[in-house]
C-alpha cells in the first residue's frame, strides 16, 4: 500500500462498500452486529478470505477454499477478486445444505450444512487441537465428504482452473484431507 492508505482484514461478512463488518463469529466487537469505523477515503476494509485469496493468486487465476472456524471459498482472476454479489455472504459454500435435517448452523437459522460438519468451532466431536487419528473415523469422513462438498461446489461455479485449500483445520490435517476417509477405498 502506498502512505497514506490503510488496510483492515477480518473474518466475517464484509460490506466492503459500506465499510461495515456485518458478522463475525470470531470477532472482538461482538456477534451478530455491525462495525464500521470512521477512516480516511484511502482504505481498504475487506474479509479476510478475500485478501487471502488475492495474494495466493499471485496475479493469477484460482479458486481459495478456506477451511477452519468456518467454510467459505473466493475467486480471483488476473489477480483481481470477482465481484462480490448483492450480500457480503458470497462465496460462503460452507453454508450450503450438506445434510437434510443434520446438525445446526452456527450463522443461520438453518441445518445442515457443510460448515457444521467439516469445520472447527460449530461441532464439539470435530474440536481445534484434535488430530483426525484421535476422532471418531465416522466424524473425520463426514468432514471430510463436508470439505470435499464445499471444494466441488466452488469449483462448478469458478471453473478456476487451479484450487487451493488453506485454513486453520487445513493446515493442522495436512494431507489427511487429500487421502481417502477412513472406511473409503
């Protein structure tokens, strides 16, 4: 960034036009509200996953599929972010129905969805420090196939070329999430 210009990155639903965090499961000012503050005309505000996905784009194109307290997926083309749709929920594939009738979803009045299943915080039996060795195989292959749901949805509708999986439970899996579930062939 040039002087002169600021930057603020946070996880959660960004109105980047706005300038308004809109959620944020994980933010210190709050659930459930609003935040904006008041800055200069040089700033950018954006969710984090989309200035992840920007700098592991390089200036390229790809698909960034994020994988830890929630589930969510960017694009970029040419090093450029895609536009963000009507809400700042775009990209949230996490939130996608995975399983009729399954588990709750810790950002809607909904269940089952992907989020609920192949990510940490919203699922007690899928904790952050657990390795998958130490899970039940039926908790680590619905992760799994949870993932797997959310990564085949973003690609359909990117058509990227290149998918990237980053993340907090993609960092601590590691290669887990690129074999076979356990019971699988």
């Amino acid at each position: 960034m040039q002087a002169g210009h600021w930057g603020l990155c946070v996880a959660g639903l960004v109105d980047r036009s706005a300038g308004v965090l809109r959620y944020s499961s994980t933010s210190a000012c709050g659930t459930r509200r609003s935040w904006s503050s008041s800055r200069p005309s040089r700033v950018v505000f954006a969710n984090d996953l989309d200035a992840a996905a920007v700098g592991e784009a390089d200036g390229g194109t790809l698909a960034l599929l994020q994988v830890g307290t929630g589930i969510a997926g960017r694009f970029v083309v040419d090093g450029d972010d895609a536009p963000v749709g009507h809400r700042p929920s775009a990209g949230e594939v996490g939130h996608l129905r995975f399983r009729d009738d399954g588990l709750p979803c810790s950002l809607r009045s909904a269940s089952g969805c992907a989020e609920a299943y192949g990510s940490w915080g919203p699922r007690p039996a899928l904790p952050a420090a657990a390795e998958p060795s130490d899970l039940p195989p039926d908790v680590v292959a619905e992760a799994h196939q949870a993932i797997g749901f959310a990564a085949a949805a973003l690609v359909a509708t990117s058509d990227p070329g290149t998918l990237r999986i980053g993340g907090g439970l993609a960092a601590a899996w590691g290669e887990t999430l690129s074999r076979p579930s356990p019971g699988e062939s």
